[in-house]
C-alpha cells in the first residue's frame, strides 16, 4: 500500500536538515568539553567551564527552537 504523503516513502526517511539545529546542544555540551574544561580564566565571576555549560544550556532551547520554526515553515507541524 502506497503512503499518500510522501510517495510510498515512511514519514521518517525524509530528509529534514532543520533536525540538524538539534545537534548543537551536543556539541556544544560533549564535544567542545575537552576544550573548555578550564578553570583560569573567569568570565564574569564563573570558572570558563561553569561559564560555557551556563551557556550551553541557554543555547539547548533556542536550538529546539530554530528546529520547530524550520519544521513549521517546511509544514511539518
């Protein structure tokens, strides 16, 4: 039986290049650890690495975020 939707394909093996957005939050927190795990430099008051993981979480919502509006904007929400 053929997927009206998408041609015969299933929903999830389209392409979506928005899901890439959710990425950052990764690398942001894993990868780039070893490369932030300092303490010397302060920045504002905070360790470097208390700093970067403070804006690593600020950055986690807003790239959900920018994932949901590209879906949306495509209509896939």
């Amino acid at each position: 039986m053929r997927n009206q939707f998408s041609g015969g394909r299933s929903p999830g093996s389209r392409k979506r290049p928005a899901l890439l957005w959710l990425l950052l939050p990764y690398v942001a927190f894993l990868a780039v650890l070893p490369l932030v795990n300092r303490v010397t430099p302060t920045v504002l008051g905070l360790p470097f690495l208390f700093f970067w993981m403070l804006v690593a979480t600020l950055l986690t919502p807003l790239s959900v975020g920018l994932a949901r509006r590209a879906d949306r904007k495509r209509g896939r929400a």
